[in-house]
C-alpha cells in the first residue's frame, strides 16, 4: 500500500460526508430522484439484506449516478498500482488476469451492463466514454493489493461505450466482506486515450447489488464467508450507499445461481458539474466500518 501505517476505509466516516450527504439531498430536492417508486420503496424499506430485491430494481434513472470514493484498491494509480497503463485493459473479459500474470477468479458467472447517459445533452447515449469496472473476488481480495493476488490483476477492465453508451463485462459474482455491501466499482473517462490518468474521470460511483440475489449465491458452499457477512450489513447501513438505500445504484439483476446472473444499471453523466468522488478515502477505522477489511488485507 502507499501508506501502510494509516488505516484506510471505503466510503468512512473520515472520508467527506458531509459533502456527498449534501449533493444527495439537493439532487433528491430539486426532484432528481428515481422515477420508479418501487426502486425508491426497496432504497428506504427494511434493513435485512432479504429487503434488497433485484425486482424492485428500475431498469432506468434520472439525475446523476451518485459520486463515490473509488476506495484503497482502485488499480488506476491514484493509491499505488495503474493497471490502467498496461496493455490489453481494454476487455469484455476480465476474470482471467493478463499481461505477465495468469490467475483467474473462480465464482458464480456474472455479466455487467452498464449504460452511461450524458446529461449535459439531455441524457442522449454517452457514445465513445471508456468505463472502467473493477471488485472484488469470491473471497473478498482485490487484486494488486490483498494479500495473495497482489501478483495478479483480474476482476479490472475498461469497455468504450457504444452508439447506444452501453458497455458490458463478463465477471463472477463478487463477495460480501466484513463491513460492505457487496459492489461493484467503477469510473468513467472522456475517452480510452484519457485513462491512464485518475484525474480524467468524470465520474466514479458503485454498483449495488440487490439482497436476495446475494443470499442465493452466498447459500453456495465457495461463498460460504460472504453469507455470515453479509448479515451484519444491509443497504441502509452501508457506508456508501446508506443515505439513501442506494436507490439509484442498485442494478437490476436477471438470471439464476446456476447459468449466471446479468446485472445492468443507467448511469447519468452530467460533465457541467465537477466530480466528488473517486480518490482514496482516509481517516481511522476499518475497511467499511470499524474493524472491517477483505481478507487478508489489514492495511
């Protein structure tokens, strides 16, 4: 890690909440929310994991994908390793590492589609912007980082959105570990030629992933961690998505444990305001919450 003696978190209490409360309730004030009422009913019902359901999932939103940290374990440079600078980033496939590296992250078969709207144009298709996803594994390791897969850089690609500003990865399903909701990550740059840089995103936010999907595949006996996790959590008390139940990052999920599982979300990109998220989340604490890290990484 880039500072090994200081504790960092995902989504804290040391990182800025203030500020990422306050453009939450200006976007939901100025009636910016979620057009769905069945995916605002599932952000602000139960806190069990169980009240997380995929079919209260809006298959589209308006407003502005809420900025997020992009956490201690981006890969793009800002907290030590840029597997954006290597060649052979730009993948559909990224449960296999590449380059030098040869391990690939075993789970449940997972697909990630994401659409990006540019809001600056009235939400027209993000045609052109590079979107670059990455989560954890079954086991709840990063790789570059945990301990274990730091010789490893799978579960990290980038896709260029097409004319209708859709991309799509194919992965496994991520774990739960200690203090999160289970997530995926993921930035969005200008263009593929902007990448190496963190600084270019224009906007860095998470997936969530709805609860009785999760419980499903953490039933499994390889995700057998992940299911007493994930009791500890729900999404109104996750740090990241908690303000608000993750009502505009929760993805709508189809398929089954045994073929897979398709996991799509709209992200609004509106490039006339400045980013808030991304960066490495500091303070004292946990990975999450007080006491909480992946597996194998307690630093």
């Amino acid at each position: 890690m880039a500072r090994p003696d200081e504790d960092i978190v995902d989504q804290g209490l040391g990182f800025d909440i203030g500020t990422l409360l306050g453009r939450r309730q200006m976007l939901r004030l100025f009636g910016l929310g979620v057009t769905a009422a069945g995916l605002a009913a599932c952000g602000s019902g139960s806190s069990s994991s169980a009240s997380a359901s995929s079919s209260s999932a809006a298959a589209a939103t308006s407003g502005e994908i809420p900025d997020e940290t992009a956490g201690p374990y981006p890969g793009d440079g800002s907290n030590g390793p840029n597997v954006l600078d290597d060649s052979g980033i730009v993948r559909g496939d990224i449960r296999s590492s590449f380059g030098g590296a040869s391990g690939t992250a075993e789970g449940v078969p997972m697909t990630i589609e994401l659409v990006i709207q540019d809001l600056a144009k009235g939400g027209s298709p993000f045609t052109g912007v590079a979107v670059y996803v990455w989560h954890c594994d079954r086991e709840g390791r990063y790789s570059l980082y945990s301990e274990g897969v730091t010789d490893q850089n799978y579960l990290r690609g980038v896709q260029i959105a097409d004319s209708a500003g859709r991309v799509r990865f194919t992965t496994i399903f991520p774990a739960c570990y200690d203090g999160r909701w289970p997530h995926v990550h993921f930035e969005v740059y200008p263009d593929s030629a902007s990448i190496t840089d963190a600084a270019n995103a224009i906007a860095t936010s998470q997936i969530a992933l709805p609860g009785d999907v999760c419980a499903t595949v953490y039933a499994r006996q390889d995700y057998a961690a992940s299911a007493q996790n994930i009791s500890k959590v729900s999404l109104d008390s996750d740090n990241v998505f908690g303000d608000d139940g993750g009502a505009r990052q929760l993805g709508a999920v189809t398929g089954d444990v045994t073929s897979g599982y398709s996991v799509s979300l709209v992200a609004g990109v509106d490039t006339t305001t400045t980013p808030t998220g991304g960066g490495v989340p500091g303070g004292s604490g946990g990975y999450g919450r007080p006491g909480g890290f992946p597996p194998g990484q307690r630093s």
